[in-house]
C-alpha cells in the first residue's frame, strides 16, 4: 500500500516533462480511489521539476524495487556467499534493535 511521503520509482518514461523510467519522486497525496496519487520529482538541488498525477501502475516503491534487485542479485550468488549475506543482514538487525 503506498502512503504519503513514500518514495518511489517510474516505471515507465513520461514524455511531459521528461522524466525517463527510474526517476524517483516521493508521494505527496493519495486519492481515495487508491488508483490515483501524485507524486513530486525534484532535482539534487532540491527544485521542483514537477508534480504528476500517475497511477499506480505508473510507480514502484522504493522499497519493492530494492527489494527486487537484493533478489535478483542473491539468485546469481554461489552458495557460500549465501551465508555471508545472511550474517550481514542479521548484523544489521542487531544494529538497529541495539
């Protein structure tokens, strides 16, 4: 489910104003419809580029497309890199319980 103020990734080239597939942008309102949300796209310099009304198939989470690409790359991993993965994952855990 995407809220406000998540970040999220194209997943399809906008042709007005130009903004290829991959841009990020964070969510700034959410439709009722569920459907609808717009989304803000800035530049490193923190100004606006613009503001869309997309739809969610137009985006990804962040979160989803990192996770997807951690998947991609563990299904190319031999397998006793496998397990050092994992421990940096647990070590990671553990570091932001503690």
């Amino acid at each position: 489910m995407i809220k406000e103020l998540d970040m999220v990734t194209l997943t399809r080239d906008v042709q007005e104003p130009q903004l290829p597939k991959g841009s990020k942008g964070a969510v700034v309102h959410c439709y009722s419809d569920v459907q609808g949300v717009e989304v803000e796209f800035v530049q490193e310099t923190g100004e606006t580029i613009a503001v869309l009304t997309l739809e969610r198939s137009d985006i990804q989470p962040e979160r989803e497309m990192i996770q997807a690409q951690i998947l991609a790359i563990l299904n190319v991993l031999p397998e006793e890199l496998l397990a050092e993965v994992r421990d940096f994952a647990e070590f990671l855990q553990q570091r932001k319980a503690g």
